[in-house]
C-alpha cells in the first residue's frame, strides 16, 4: 500500500497528505543480478515498456517511481522513489562515487586516530554568539535557539575537501530533525560568522590541527536527540556500514532519509487473507502477456486502418486501450486517433479540463444520432467537456455555435451572385457572413456540389 507523503516539514512538525494513503501498489522487484548503471536503466525501461503495451498502466505523475537499491560492498543503499528512467544512471554514479569518497575519508582518520572510538559532545557556545552579524545565527536566536559546538577529532581535511564531503553526510541527518543544517571548520569562516568568534570556539575546545570542529544552531530541548543521531552517523561512518534508505534530487544527487527498515517491518497483511494464484490463473497470464512494441504497432495499423505515427504514439501514451473501446464502438479510427492525440490535448490546453471517457462515450453517442461531422464532433466534446452540457442543451449549443448545412448552401449561393465567393476564400467568408464556426470539409463539400466542381 502507498503511504501518506510529506508535503512539508519544519523544526517541530512534520504535514503529511493522506490522499494517497492505503492506495494498493504493485510492485514488481528484479534478482541482483544488474551488472551496472546502463544496465539498469535498460531494465527499468523494458520494465516500464512491459506495463504500458499492458495498456492498463496509469500515466499520471507519481503512478509509477523506481526504488533503486545498490551496494559497492558497505551495505545496501536504497534510493527511494526515483521517478524519471532518465536518472537511474546518474544516481548510480553518484552513490558509487560519494561511497568511494567517504571509504578514503575514513580510512584518513582512522590512521590518525589508530581506531580509537570517536564522538561528540555538544557545549553551548551562545554567549559568544549573541553579538554575531551573521543572519543565520541572528534568526536562530529570535526562534528561540541556542548555539552548540563540538569537536570532532581526525576530521580536519575530511568534511569538505576535493571531494571528500563527510560534512553533508553529518549535515543531512541534521536536516532530518528539521533543522537548518551545520557550519563546520571546513568551510569557516562563511556564512557571515565573524573569525575571531571562530577562533574563540576552538580555542574553548582545545581544537588540534586534525581536529574539526562542528556548529549548530538549535531548540535546547531537542540538542539531545540530534547529538545522538549525529554520533550514530559517526558510527556507521568509522564501521563503513553505509546501509541506508536516501532521496533523490532532481540534479541528480541523493540525501539521507531514514535507517534502511530491518526484517522485523517486512510482515504479511493480517487482515488480508491470502490470495493463492491458481494454474489457470497462471496460464491466463503466459496466454495474454503484452505483444511487443513493433508486433503492437503493426495490430493496430493492420486493424483500425491509422498511420504508423498515430499507433506508435497511442502505444507510447497510454491510450491504446481506450483508443481501442472508442474506436470499436465509433467505427471512424481516424478520427478518434485524432481526437486522442490532437483534439483532447488541445481541450486540455485551452481550458485546463479534459474529458473523461464516460464524457467522450455520450457525446459520440450524440454524434452518430445526429450523422455530426468530425469537425462539429470534436467540437461538442470540447464544448461539453468546458461547460458540461450535454443532451438536448448540447445539440442547441452547437445549431448556435456552427453553421448548418442548409445555412452554409444559402450563403455560398449569396457569395456566388455577388462574386465575392471562391473556393479559396470560403472558410472566412462563411465565417465573417454568419459569425458561426464552419466545418471546413462540410463547406468546400457544398461549393463543389454547388458549382458542379469535382
């Protein structure tokens, strides 16, 4: 089942949406056998391909995402809910690299540490900064924060250097309890913070030149839980168990989220009973598993008689199946591949609302009542979806939107007495005479008839 997503989150409170909370998910999970990144693009993408030539995959934003999990030999990474296929490369490199980068930083301080156990103790430090410029430090104290620094020993050089960044590890797990983040000795002075404050810091805590120095802004009621979530990090840092559930940027970066979940979470349904996959069941699935792409397209061309482009692009959208259950009852696939791919796109465009099928259904059910041209049938979907009229209101609406056959015959035979009509100029005579909207092939249908042209 999906969970609630956060949708914001602060120094004291978490806003979580439930509108997705308890939906049912499918998962379909690989063996670990993806050799690389470029590999595993090419699964997800013969995955994802899979479900859409199903015809029954959802298209909308978040309806599918990717948890990636990797390992370069210090425990499992999980990168949750990676949405574009386009990224799963970049992550991967990423992951591979910022692991490759912490194994050198760890081996650098346990040589000048010897393996000694290393940790931090937080000292409040605020009295130094109440008289600070920096604005950071200002808006933490008018939150009601106070300023705490801890030594660090053997990390000098380690938390931001080349690319050496033990200090965004560190500062994520801050960030995970809602605050800002961390200043550390790496990169100070910055951020406004005055040197010599800086140098009053490490000299209280007796900094050595190995040793760096970190610096937080804080609630003092929660000081107690980020230290000990800081020293866990520590831990699992100088034991190089890198196994953890991260988030993905957009750029292509990933962020610490939560401790990778244990076996004691992975327990079945209680409340469900289990569901036993018959052989019939089975042999159901292997007799109707999805045709190949180029064996689709050529289905569909074969078929319902549309171009190549519109059943490639019907298959690569989504709407194949609907196409088809529009298509079987309309009996004209040319205009519902164009009212799908073109119209509709259009509709939702212009309005920002787009029809649903049930919506579609009812008015081609109209249109066939009526022998309605193409023309004047896209209209009415785009009317009904708009105004949501239907019925006898939208047959009203559209004798008064557009032009009649017998309207379009009585002003051609004007045009044609007064010779201000040709068959080049038809379209916007019609419309300037009648101030309707004109079916173009309904139009040039009469003057040919009319002036006996073939």
């Amino acid at each position: 089942e999906d969970s609630a997503r956060k949708v914001e989150g602060g120094q004291s409170a978490v806003t979580y949406s439930l509108d997705r909370l308890g939906i049912p998910l499918i998962e379909v999970s690989t063996e670990p056998d993806i050799v690389d990144e470029e590999h595993a693009v090419e699964v997800a993408e013969k995955i994802g391909s899979i479900c859409m030539l199903s015809g029954y995959a959802r298209r909308e934003v978040d309806s599918i995402r990717q948890d990636v999990n990797m390992s370069i030999g210090m425990g499992r990474v999980e990168i949750k809910g990676v949405q574009k296929l386009s990224l799963i490369g970049d992550f991967i490199r990423y992951e591979k690299k910022r692991q490759e980068s912490i194994l050198r930083a760890i081996e650098t301080v346990k040589k000048r540490s010897g393996g000694k156990q290393i940790a931090v103790k937080f000292t409040d430090v605020s009295s130094i900064f109440e008289d600070s410029s920096s604005i950071i430090i200002r808006s933490g104290f008018k939150a009601g924060n106070r300023v705490y620094c801890s030594l660090l020993p053997k990390f000098a050089g380690t938390l931001k250097k080349g690319d050496l960044r033990i200090g965004k590890e560190i500062s994520d797990v801050v960030k995970a309890f809602g605050l800002g983040g961390i200043f550390h000795s790496d990169e100070l002075p910055a951020y406004g913070i005055e040197e010599e404050k800086i140098s009053t810091v490490y000299s209280k805590l007796g900094k050595q030149q190995d040793d760096a120095v970190l610096i937080l802004s804080s609630p003092p009621s929660r000081i107690g839980v980020i230290t000990s979530g800081i020293n866990s990090r520590i831990n699992k840092l100088l034991s190089l168990d890198l196994a953890e559930t991260r988030g993905p940027r957009d750029d292509g970066e990933t962020f610490f989220l939560r401790p990778l979940p244990g076996k004691d979470r992975m327990y079945p349904e209680t409340d469900i009973p289990i569901k036993h996959i018959s052989a019939e069941t089975m042999d159901f699935c292997r007799k109707n598993i999805p045709l190949e792409a180029k064996e689709l397209q050529k289905e569909l061309t074969e078929r319902y008689g549309i171009s190549e482009q519109d059943a490639v692009v019907l298959i690569k959208s989504g709407n194949m199946v609907k196409f088809r259950r529009i298509a079987d009852y309309y009996k004209d696939a040319r205009s519902v591949a164009r009212l799908l791919l073109q119209k509709i796109p259009e509709i939702r465009e212009k309005s920002g609302k787009e029809p649903d099928e049930n919506l579609i259904m009812k008015v081609l059910q109209i249109a066939k009542g009526e022998n309605w041209s193409r023309f004047v049938m896209e209209k009415a979907i785009e009317i009904s979806t708009i105004s949501g009229l239907m019925g006898d209101d939208l047959k009203s609406e559209i004798e008064r939107q557009i032009m009649s056959e017998d309207d379009i015959a009585s002003f051609i035979s004007s045009g044609l007495k007064d010779g201000t009509l040709t068959q080049k100029n038809i379209i916007p005579y019609l419309g300037r005479s009648s101030k309707k909207l004109v079916d173009p092939a309904l139009a040039i249908s009469v003057f040919r008839r009319m002036t006996d042209q073939k």
